[in-house]
C-alpha cells in the first residue's frame, strides 16, 4: 500500500538515490528534488531502473524559494528528508559564504515550506562531525557537540539548533536529525553510488580511485596517533543500511511514534575500523592491491570517533547489517562499473 510521498532535496545526490531507492521499496511516494550542483542526472535514471517507477524529478534550486514552493503546490508531501547541502570540508574554510549561504537557505526554505503547507515531519541529514574529538568514545546521542572546526560542520550545528527551535515552535511540525558517520559503499546492483569531482577527499573513493589506477598512490595521513595501529579510527556506514535509517525515520514520524517533537539519532555501525584496517580490508575484499604510503596528519582530522548505536536501534528499531566486506566489494564493483573496467 502507498504510503503517501515524501520530498528527498538532493536526492540525486549519493545518499539521496539510494534513500530514494529504500524509500520506493518501503511503500512511500518520492519526489526528488536537486540542482545537479553536486550529482549527474543519470543518478535518477539509476533510481528509476532499480526501482522499476518513473520517479519524478524536478531540477530546482533549493534556495530559490519560488521554484521550490513550485514543487509544494504541484505534490502533496506527508515528509521531507533534505540531504541538500555542499559537503567539502576544506572548501568551506576557504568559501564560507558558500555554505552558509547554500546548506542554511536551503533547509530553512524547505522548512518555511513544510510549515505553510501544514506538512510536519522534516529529517535532517546531519553528521557526526559535530562531536569533533569526544573525550569518551563511542559518542551517544548525550555527548556534547563541540565547537565546530570548518564552517560546513558549523552549518549542521546550526541547522540541527533551526529544526530543534522549529519543532519547539510550530506545533505541527515535527523533526529527526540523522548524524551519520563516515557512509561508504554503493548500491549492490551498480546502477547507482558515490560520483565524487575532482580528486576525492573521503577515504574510500581515494582507495577505490587508486585501485583503478587513476590515482598513482594512497596517502595514509597519519600513523602516530594514539591507536592501536596509529592511523585514525572511524565508523564507516554502508550507504544502503543509512539510506534504511531514513526509512525508518519517516516511518517513526509518520506513525506517530516520537517521544518529542525534535529527535537526534546516530547512524553507524558501532564499530571502529582504522584506516589501515580499511585498506586492507578493500584489498581483502576485491583481491586488488591499493599502492599506499603514509603521510603527515591532515588538518582537522580527529583521532578517532565512533557511534553508540542503541538509541537509534531502540527507538528507530534500526540497525547496521551489511559486513563490511561485502560494503567493500561494492564500492570497487561500483568504481570499475563507472570506468568500464572488467
Ligand atoms: P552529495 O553531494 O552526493 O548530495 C547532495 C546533493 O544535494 C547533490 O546532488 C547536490 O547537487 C544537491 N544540492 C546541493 N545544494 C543544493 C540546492 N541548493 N538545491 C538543490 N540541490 C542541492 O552528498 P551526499 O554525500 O549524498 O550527502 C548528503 C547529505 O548528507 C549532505 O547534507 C551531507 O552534508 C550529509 N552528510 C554526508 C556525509 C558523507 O560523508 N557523504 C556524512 C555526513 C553527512
Ligand atoms: C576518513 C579517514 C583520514 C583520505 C569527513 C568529513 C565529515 C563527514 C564525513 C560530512 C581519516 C583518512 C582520508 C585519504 C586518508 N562528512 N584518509 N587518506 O574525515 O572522517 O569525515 O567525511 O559530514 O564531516 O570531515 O572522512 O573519508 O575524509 O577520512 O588517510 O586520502 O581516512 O585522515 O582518518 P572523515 P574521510
């Protein structure tokens, strides 16, 4: 049975296809809405050929508040889950403007917009970025955020405190930040993954990127930090099991099962995985060798951070289960997908 359609704002994105993915095949409606300012048309033809329906797609600019309050008049929606935003670390040091300007006017457009059309229930994808380095680890819901070290982990500071002050707010609405942890992997059937510009900054691409020759040569930042094999200690998501914590988000807002009206959840897996783990793992997994040298620390990177993950499987009734080698093996299958390698 349809369970009524949700807006998913940069859902041509990576974890936003693959959401809009879990969400077809939980029985919910979906209208993705995207600028194409980080992701390729083609990512919704993936999601149209995995799920067998014509999604709609709508090419909008969520910060234009006309062309988005456009989209509001054409569908109803019970739900939104905005994933919308710039996500480069290092470029929101150099551009601040950039993100605040994008990552805040978005979400604050799209929750103007719920709340006029009398639509409650908005997920937001925050990040665990905003524990920084927690002084007891694994990091619950409860551990403080501290203060954020770039300005895009400043913006989902800012937007958790906006839907949190929104909930508080409107009575009718009603809000869930999802903080993830490091997402990785692509969807089994390759038809849809991470498509990163330029060269990447997030450890797995970089690996996969190197396996496929493109890149000469991994650079491990960091192997005297206080670890058991001294590089960094992470906790890294499969993108299928977040894109299921979306839906089971929606499905506790839309059934009425919150406990407040603004919820905070972890999404990861619990366990922390080092980044020499990681690439061994990857070479492991796929039988390729990933060429691999350390180098400095980079800047900004905490030790280590990991998710306590029982409130989300509590009260969300979610939990991580893909083995991380089968994650592996996607993102190389995905890789060698999109470069035609056999
Ligand atoms: P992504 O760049 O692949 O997807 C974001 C999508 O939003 C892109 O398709 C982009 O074109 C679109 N977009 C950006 N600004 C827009 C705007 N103004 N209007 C319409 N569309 C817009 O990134 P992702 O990895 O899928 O991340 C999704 C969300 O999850 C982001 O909010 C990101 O900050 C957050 N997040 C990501 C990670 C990660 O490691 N990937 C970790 C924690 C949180
Ligand atoms: C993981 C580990 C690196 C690349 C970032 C953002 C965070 C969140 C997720 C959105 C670290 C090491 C990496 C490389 C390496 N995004 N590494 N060589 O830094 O945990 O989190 O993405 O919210 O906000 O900061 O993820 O994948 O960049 O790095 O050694 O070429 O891999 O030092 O220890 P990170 P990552």
């Amino acid at each position: 049975m349809k369970k009524g359609t949700v807006l998913v704002s940069g859902g041509a994105g990576y974890i936003g296809t693959h959401t809009a993915v879990e969400l077809v095949a939980a029985g919910y409606g979906v209208v993705i809405v995207d600028n194409l300012a980080n992701s390729e048309a083609c990512a919704v033809e993936g999601v149209r050929r995995i799920t067998g329906i014509e999604v709609p797609f709508e090419q909008v600019d969520a910060c234009d508040g006309q062309a988005l309050r456009g989209v509001f008049e054409k569908y109803g929606f019970v739900s939104a889950i905005h994933f919308a935003a710039f996500k480069a670390v290092g470029e929101s040091v150099a551009d601040p403007l950039k993100y605040y300007r994008n990552n805040l006017t978005s979400f604050m457009n799209l929750c103007a917009l719920m709340h006029e059309f009398g639509r409650s229930d908005v997920v937001f994808s925050s990040s665990a970025t905003v524990y920084g380095q927690a002084g007891v680890l694994p990091v619950t819901e409860r551990s403080p955020r501290l203060p954020a070290t770039s300005p895009y982990g400043n913006t989902k500071q800012m937007a958790e405190d906006i839907l949190r002050d929104c909930c508080a707010a409107y009575a009718c609405m009603r809000g869930i930040a999802l903080r993830y942890f490091n997402p990785i992997g692509a969807h089994p059937s390759t038809l849809i993954g991470e498509l990163p510009r330029g060269v990447p900054q997030n450890l797995v691409p970089y690996i996969t990127q190197t396996a496929a020759g493109i890149r000469p040569c991994l650079s491990i930042f960091g192997n005297d930090y206080p670890t058991p094999d001294g590089t960094c200690l992470r906790d890294y998501i499969d993108v299928v099991d977040l894109a299921r914590a979306h839906v089971a988000a929606v499905d506790r807002m839309t059934q009425g099962r919150m406990e407040a009206s603004y919820e905070v959840f972890n999404i990861g897996t619990g366990r922390p995985v080092s980044v020499l783990e990681l690439v061994e793992g990857f070479e492991r997994a796929n039988g390729v060798e990933v060429p691999r040298k350390f180098a400095p620390r980079r800047a900004g990177d905490v030790p280590a951070v990991w998710a306590d993950t029982r409130l989300a499987a509590r009260a969300l009734g979610w939990q991580a289960v893909r083995p991380l080698e089968e994650t592996l093996r996607t993102a190389w299958a995905w890789e060698k997908r999109i470069r035609g390698i056999k």
